[in-house]
C-alpha cells in the first residue's frame, strides 16, 4: 500500500509546493489578466464601436511598466526555485549513507553494513543520503512524495539527501527514458520507525535463507531479481528484452558470435559467458548491447546457485 497523501513526506516537500504554488499563481495572474485585456480591446474597439481606425503613439511609461513588472516576477520565481534547491545539494556530514544502484531496468541499494536490497530502506526522520550511480545509461531517480529527482550518470556519482517525515510506502520511478523496459522500472521507498528499522538491518539472515532452507534454486532465483536479470527474462516462456529462461537448460540455441551465426548447446560454460561477457554471443532474434557484463558483480557461487534455477526451470 503506497502512501500519497501529506506534503511533508520529507523535508522539501513542504517547500517544492510553496514553490509550484507560487509560480503556478503567478501563471493564472497572468493568464486571467491577458484574458480579460483581450476581451476589453475586443469588445472597446471592434468595429462598430471603432468604424474608422485610430493610430497609438505608445506610452512610455506603460513600456516600463510592462518591462519591471515581469523581470520583478521572474526573479521573484527565480528566488523561491534557488532557495529551495540550495539546501538539496548540501547533505549534513552525519546523514546515513546508502548506495543507490540503477541498470536497465532496476535499482538496488547497498547500505553501510553490506545489506543489499532492492527496495529502499529509511528509518523516519533520521537524514538519509544516497549515492547515486548508474552501470549502464542514463537513469533518473525520482521519488515524487519526496519532491526529489536526480539524474543518474554512468561513470559520475552525484548525491541526493533527504529527511523522510512520514512513515510509510513510496514510490520511485525512473524519469528518464532508458530503453524498451523503462516504463516498469520502479520501486520503493519504504520509511520505518527507528527501532524497526534498526531490526531490519540487524536480519542479515534473509540473503542465506534459501541457501540454509537446501533450496539452492530459489537462491538462484532471488540473485537474479536482485540484480534485475527478471526485467529481461521470464521464467514462463514469454519473449521479452531477453530469451525466456523456461527449458533453457541443455537446449540448443543459435547464437551470433563475431557477425556469424553457430549452434551451441546451453550449458554451464555458456551460462558463465553469456553472464560475464553476454554481448560475445547473442542469440539469434535479440539485440546486443542491451546487457551489461556482471563479471565482479555475479560471483561464482551465485553462478552455480543460478544454474540450479535453470535446471529447474526444466523438470
């Protein structure tokens, strides 16, 4: 259930609406206002009032009028728009750190004690700051309750921070189109109170449980939603960005390697590569360069308990 409702879901909230009310006032002014100019020359001057027309030398003073009014607005707008977004780039030194992740087309967060997750986690007003990065393209990371949005640039790390004020569930898009599956891109912010904040990031046994449980397929299967591999394979044979994952395993497939086309059959080897280096060989039907190399990323325990998914996707 995402919450909505409230104007102080963080920090600049409250600030970001003042703003947008002030220059969406000052839009209605001047939109009511040269409505009604209009309609008063329209009807003034129209011709059976104004049979013969009349020339207008001007008026300086009106000139000036209309030249300081506007400038005083503009940088009265100015003003409310840079007094706002001063305080966004300055994140307190003793803020919680947490690193945001996006590639296409997921985001994942890393926090201060190792814990990974793919939703964010935030203990209720406590400032937060996230790092973001991306491994691919370009991102951006919006979170409208919160009034913030920040672009995420490969190869650049730039910093949002906020304080979250109400507890609850957030969205978070990506604002920036970023490829076919940009649209279902999205997660969460999820504010607790403290203490169970400091709970949930005390459970480190929630990764291991499926491993401990002697369900190694189901491990493999939580690795490759944290590392948003599901955005581009299914699992029920339907095509998306990828080939499905469903019967994959020990099957032959077509691939283009090096602009010629080969058979090959699917394998632990061919897993391995097609995670490491996924771009040397595309299967036929799907185009490269959509996927990134997850070598440093995807260990080789994480391969096995993959392939274990696989193989069982087959029985």
């Amino acid at each position: 259930m995402y919450s909505t409702t409230g104007i102080e879901a963080s920090n600049f909230a409250e600030k970001v609406d003042m703003t947008f009310i002030i220059i969406l006032g000052i839009c209605f002014l001047f939109l009511i206002g040269l409505t009604a100019i209009m309609i008063y020359f329209i009807i003034r001057y129209n011709r059976k009032r104004n049979p013969k027309a009349t020339p207008n030398e001007g008026s300086t003073k009106l000139e000036i009028i209309w030249t300081i009014i506007p400038t005083l607005l503009a940088m009265l707008m100015f003003y409310f728009g840079w007094a706002g977004w001063i305080p966004m780039k300055r994140p307190p030194a003793d803020a919680r750190q947490i690193i945001a992740t996006a590639r296409m087309w997921n985001f994942s967060f890393i926090y201060d004690n190792g814990k990974t997750s793919d939703k964010l986690y935030v203990p209720i007003n406590e400032p937060v700051t996230l790092k973001l990065q991306s491994v691919d393209v370009i991102h951006s990371f919006y979170i409208p309750a919160f009034r913030l949005k920040e672009d995420m640039v490969p190869g650049r790390e730039k910093v949002m921070w906020f304080i979250p004020q109400n507890e609850g569930s957030y969205h978070i898009f990506c604002a920036e189109y970023c490829g076919l599956r940009h649209s279902y891109m999205s997660s969460s912010v999820e504010v607790l109170p403290k203490d169970e904040f400091e709970k949930w990031m005390a459970d480190t046994t929630s990764a291991a449980t499926a491993e401990e449980a002697g369900e190694p397929e189901a491990a493999g299967l939580a690795i490759l939603k944290k590392n948003g591999c599901t955005a581009c394979h299914s699992s029920d044979g339907s095509r998306l960005v990828g080939p499905s994952y469903q019967g994959i395993w020990g099957e032959q497939q077509v691939i283009v390697e090096n602009g010629q086309e080969k058979t090959v059959t699917v394998d632990s080897a061919y897993i391995r590569q097609s995670i490491y280096d996924p771009n040397s060989q595309v299967v036929k039907g799907f185009q490269k360069g959509l996927m990134q190399p997850y070598e440093g990323v995807v260990t080789e325990d994480d391969l096995s308990k993959i392939i274990e998914y696989l193989k069982s996707l087959n029985e």
